[in-house]
C-alpha cells in the first residue's frame, strides 16, 4: 500500500519525477496559508485559487512549533473541557491525524445530516473543506456556531464555478432557449439548474432561485430524474465528471452533454448542440480524482486478476466505464464491507480514505489505483495545530475569554434559496428514468 509517507520519500529519491506532489508536503500548512493563496502541495496545487477566497490570518508561534505529542495532549484537554457543547466532524477523505478526534467520520452529506441532527452542540468544528462548513451552517440552528479551522480548507473543484460566472451562462442560456420560466406543453421550464454538494451556498442559493437542486454523489441519479421531469434539460455544475456519468447511465447520449466553458461566450457551444442539449455541462473536475487513468486499471487487473475495481464517479467518464463498479465514498465503503474475506481491492478515490480501509479490513486486499498519491491538498490544510487553536479559544483562560474563532455563516439571502435547493433534494425519490 502506497502512503503519502512513502510518496514523500519516492519524490525525494527521484522514483516520481514530474508528479504535482511534492516534497513540501513535508512543511506544515501554515507554510502555505500566508503571502500567495495557493491551494498548497497535494493533487490540487497547479490549480487556480479564485480572488476573494477565504484567507487563512497566521496562529500563534506555539500551534506552529508544537510537537505532535503535545498538540494532541492540548486537543483532547480542550475537548475534554468542552465535553457536549462541542461536536467534531471529520471527512472520510481527511488525514488520521484529524480523524482520530472526530466524533463522527462520513461524507460531505453524511456529515451535514449528522450536524442538523446535534442541535446540542454550542460549537461544531468542522475538519473538512469550506462548502461543508457552509452546508452544515445552512442545516443547523442560528445560535450553533460552525468552525472550519483553516480558513484556506476551500475546495478546487467547488471554486471552479462562481457566481458571477454561472449567472453570465443563465443570462446566455436565456437568450437561446427564451423565457426560462415559461413551462411548455409537457410542463416543463427549458432549464433546470442542478449543483452538486460541492460548490458555494450561494450556487446552492442560485438552484433555490431559479427552480433548480442540489445533489450529492450518492443521490445524483434521483436528482436528476427529478431535474428532467421539470425541464427539458439540466445545466450541471461544477463537476463535468458525476454529470456525464451519471446521465450516460441514464441513457443520454454524450452527443447531447456539451462542455460549458465559462470563459467562451455561449459555453464554446454551437447553437444547433444547444438547442439539442439535455445536459450541458460546466467545465469543472476535481484534481484528486482526475489523476486515475484506465492503465491504471489495467495494471491493477495485470496484476490482481481477481482485483475489483471501485472508483468515485468524479474520476473521468473513461475510467468509469473501465472499473467494475462506482460510487460515493459510501458506496465504496459499503462494498467493502460487504465483500467476503480475501477480496482484493483497487480503488480510486482520496488515498486517506483508502489508506484507513486497508487499515480497517485487514482480511482484504485494499490499495489505490494511484501508485504515486497525491492527497486533497485542501483537506491536507486542516492540521491538528489549527485544530488546538480553535479548541483553545473557545475553552477561554483567565486571560481570554472563550471565543469563536473562523465562524462559518452563510448570509441570509443567500441562506433561504440555498435551503430550498437542498430540501427539494431531501424530499426527491427515485422515479421512472426519462431521458
Ligand atoms: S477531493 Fe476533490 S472535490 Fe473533494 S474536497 Fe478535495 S478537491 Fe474538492
């Protein structure tokens, strides 16, 4: 099994030229969080941070020079201290140093269902990316205070559609397809604008505004059965990857998913592809799951015949197609689980979570699909110094009082729209598939 330990030392010794990790992965993320914005070493470091983007102010000298031993005594004395009225949650893509003080580990959706479902806790502190931060402020109480402890945990892939942007493409759409809420004759509108979990609250908030949903990896296909029962297509964003394959499972042919490039007039689309379009598709992906590749595949099957393949379904439609199953993280956890002993795994997703499966089923046969990892570079910057810091202001000293440091709150307009995409989504059941 390949850790990111040993990648370090591969890159180190020169057995991984070329690769996006590299060796300051060793540095701590503060190394990072100052000067330039930058997404930091990891899958997503070549990728573009949006102006505007959350910026991560410098922690004190004593969470920057604390040894491992010593953060870990201050976190679990804070936490002790703050018994109930703090509930930590910690993404399945998050690094065991992180995970192991979570109260509860699970996906972006999991983890916000489990945050709406704590309304005793004072303080959440959220080990993930900004969008769940927001997601979970969206879901719990006003007086609940959600606290994502670097502020530069963005995500690439959400940041790859803003606002300003998806608003400029309504805008275009609307002057090919015509009025957007005038419903035909078979009741429906020309678009229905559909966002995966992974993008702002104020996307969200678009989807709640203009008629539109929210979905999740796990429920995409629900989503947008729904979505076509309500428009004649759909514009999926940020991510390209789960909605071409996710409609292609559907039976839409690729012909009638055309790439939106935001930064091209009318996406770079022709008028004749979008007059015939069923899904146009915003030019987004993820940089960790876009490293997987069929050879990848095929060298795992050259060398484990009996190997099967598992891959999220953010990973490239022609690496879906090549692996014998796909899903959300809980999906892949799930068939794990439920493999019976001796079962050999490759899998393409997020090496943390790999890494803590092969960890958890010993009887298996458990490795990623990527022999050089490079984990989520945005997720890597929540560290358990960031972690002693929020947890320490918010225990308070007789010098300090408690505060909470990195809120996370979505205003109020942005908050309603943004709630009713989710709860459209929340109340959608599976249906007839009517491409
Ligand atoms: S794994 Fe990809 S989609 Fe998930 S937080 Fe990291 S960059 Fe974003």
């Amino acid at each position: 099994m390949t850790s990111v330990d040993t990648t370090i030392r591969r890159i180190t010794n020169g057995q991984a030229p070329g690769e996006v990790c590299t060796v300051d992965l060793r540095e701590a993320p503060w190394e990072f969080d100052t000067g330039v914005p930058s997404y930091g070493p990891g899958s997503s470091m070549f990728d573009v941070v949006p102006p505007g983007s959350p910026l991560q102010g410098e922690i004190s000298v004593e969470y920057r020079t604390a040894t491992p031993d010593e953060l870990d005594r201050r976190i679990r004395a804070a936490r002790e201290t703050l018994g109930d009225r703090v509930l930590m949650l910690g993404h399945f893509y998050q690094r065991d140093e992180v995970v192991q003080y979570a109260d509860y580990v699970g996906d972006s959706f999991q983890l916000a269902v489990k945050a709406k479902a704590s309304p005793e806790a004072e303080a959440i502190v959220f080990c993930g990316v900004h969008f769940m931060a927001e997601t979970a402020d969206l879901l719990t109480r006003p007086e609940q205070a959600v606290i994502l402890p670097n502020l530069a945990a963005g995500c690439s892939m959400a940041d790859m559609a803003d606002i300003d942007s998806v608003e400029a493409a309504w805008a275009q759409l609307s002057e090919v397809y015509g009025d957007m809420d005038a419903v035909d004759e078979t009741g429906r509108v020309p678009v229905i604008p559909v966002t995966y979990m992974n993008s702002a609250a104020d996307l969200k908030g678009f989807c709640g505004r203009h008629g539109g949903i929210v979905c999740t990896s796990s429920n995409a296909t629900t989503v947008l059965e729904w979505a076509f029962a309500r428009g004649r297509r759909v514009l999926f964003f940020p991510d390209q990857h789960l909605g071409r394959n996710t409609a292609k499972a559907m039976g839409v042919p690729l012909e009638r998913m055309p790439l939106w490039n935001p930064r091209k007039p009318f996406g770079g689309v022709d008028r004749e592809v979008l007059d015939d379009a069923r899904v146009i598709l915003w030019n987004g992906f993820c940089s960790v799951h876009k490293r997987f590749t069929v050879g990848q595949i095929e060298s795992a099957r050259a060398q484990y015949p009996d190997v099967h393949v598992i891959v999220h379904p953010e990973c490239p439609m022609p690496v879906v197609d090549a692996a014998d199953s796909y899903g959300s993280t809980d999906f892949i956890v799930k068939a794990i689980e439920a493999a019976p002993a001796g079962s050999t795994f490759a899998i393409g997703t997020e090496i943390n979570l790999v890494q803590r499966l092969a960890q958890q089923y010993p009887q298996h046969t458990i490795f990623c699909l990527d022999s050089v990892v490079c984990p989520c570079s945005t997720m890597y910057r929540i560290h358990p110094g960031y972690i002693a810091w929020a947890l320490e202001a918010l225990v308070g000293s007789a010098q300090r009082p408690s505060e909470v440091l990195n809120r996370i709150t979505v205003p109020a307009h942005v908050a309603e729209p943004a709630r009713l995409a989710l709860e459209r989504m929340l109340a959608a059941k599976p249906g007839p598939v009517s491409v």
